[in-house]
C-alpha cells in the first residue's frame, strides 16, 4: 500500500506565511526541521495515552494522510517506516492535529494489532517514571509481544 | 524559585550505558541531542489532553524535578523558560516519564493559572485538526485569556 503511490500531498510552505497566518490559519505548513522532519506524536484516540513519538518527512506525512495507516521516518534506519510492517502493530489514523507555530504533528490512532505501540512490546513506549530519588521506576505494565520474536535478524 | 537553586540533578550520561541499560534499566539517562536539547511533552493529568510540546537542556529538567514547576528552554529566545512566568501559567508536575530510547519525556502536569498551556491562549496548542481537503480547521477551542493583554511588548 505505501509503495503504489505516486503522488504525494503538498504542503503549504511555511516560509510563505506570516505570523499569523501560520498560527491561525488554514492552510496546512507543517514545519520540517533542517534534517526535513516534523515531530508526531502518537496518541491512543480511545484511552487518550501517548504512546509513542517519532519523526515524519513529507513522504511519510504524505502517505499517512493519503492511506489513512501511519508512515514515520526511520532516523535510524534512515528509511520510510511503515508502523507495523513488522510486527503487525499498525496504527490507524484517526485524526491528525498540528500545535500552534506547526512543528508538532499530534495523531490520535487506533493502535491495532495486539495494541503494542512500542517495539519493546508494550502499550506504550513511556513505561518508565522518574521516582523520588531520581532513579527510573517500571510501571509494570505487560509486554503484549515478545520482541525477540517479533524482530528477527 | 528558578534563580535561587544553585545546584542541578546530575543525569546518568547515556553514552555510559548499553541498549538494554537504556531501555529497560532504573538510569535516568536523557539522551539530550546535538543542541543539548531533550523533547518534551506536557499532558493534562486530569483530563489526559496533550497541550503542549516543548524542549529542556538539562538544567531546565533540573529545575523542573527540584521544584515540581515546569521549565523549558526556549528555542526562540535562546533562555530558560519557567512556563507561566509572564502569563500566569504555570504548570506543576506531576510525574515525568521518559521514553524507551530516553529522547522524549512526558510530564503530567496540572495546568494552573486560566488553565490555558498555550501562548494563543487556549487550553492546548493543537486546535487545529487537517480536514479532508487538506486544509486545517479551527476546533472551535476557546480562548482563555487574550494574549495580546497578557503578552505586552
């Protein structure tokens, strides 16, 4: 599904827009950082948990919106990551917001698949608090996969 | 209350850790990047609505845990950014979170003040949502305080 598309969206160029145009407006200029990525942010649309962030180029940003199924970059990988590809754990667009001066993409998602948002298995990827002696305490929450046999070598 | 702390949290330098130290172990290790910057998140505790996306240097963080009010550093103003300090609008944490490769974290906070994150002066900086045109439209949140009045030159 996410390599038969040829066209992709255009986007507004932010730098053709002033001040108030951005922040109020309607036309759409998510601003891509100098590596040409935005930050998104993958919100649960059910239970309202963040689960997850990650980076989009305009590809990615172009064919979540087109598909209606979630497309990040890679950073590490530098690739185009379908989110899901391999573990199943695609997520569904429900309704994609940007925050005021456009830098931040906020998705709420239908998180399917065994509902693992993060690569270690779990709901979500913030599955750490800060305690009082400023050591990290896991908040126990279930790995719904195992992730040494989701990710293979 | 942001001036007068002389000394700031020591972080776990993440480069002293391996993946899974990283990922699954109690070391507090944000991995801040090349600006010396970590994302962050700040979420409604009560109502679980994202507000705003912002960044920390590590004394802003400090400063966040030592006195449980939120401090970003500003990328626009290059400086520490107590949140609320002009507008009234601080926010105190709740809990932090972080993320599992350690580059976002996620605060809880209650939002005090007029209860508006934004410098728009809404409760959250993402009132936009992208319609099936491709265009934003206005979720129709209302403004809290006016920031004209607020935000005086």
């Amino acid at each position: 599904m996410s390599t038969d598309t040829g066209s992709t969206a255009a986007f507004t160029d932010p730098a053709t827009l002033d001040h108030d145009a951005l922040e109020e407006g309607t036309a759409f200029a998510p601003r891509f950082d100098d590596k040409g990525l935005v930050t998104a942010i993958a919100q649960d649309a059910g239970s309202g948990r963040v689960l997850m962030v990650a980076h989009m180029n305009a590809e990615a940003l172009s064919l979540t919106i087109e598909t209606g199924v979630v497309h990040y970059w890679s950073r590490s990988r530098g690739a185009l990551w379908k989110k899901g590809e391999t573990s199943g754990e695609v997520q569904e667009l429900v309704s994609l917001a940007t925050d005021c001066d456009q830098d931040v993409l906020l998705l709420k998602v239908n998180q399917t698949g065994r509902g693992a948002a993060c690569h270690t298995g779990r709901v979500s990827c913030f599955y750490r608090e800060l305690d009082e002696t400023g050591a990290l305490r896991d908040t126990g929450e279930a790995r719904l996969f195992d992730p040494k046999a989701v990710y293979k070598a």
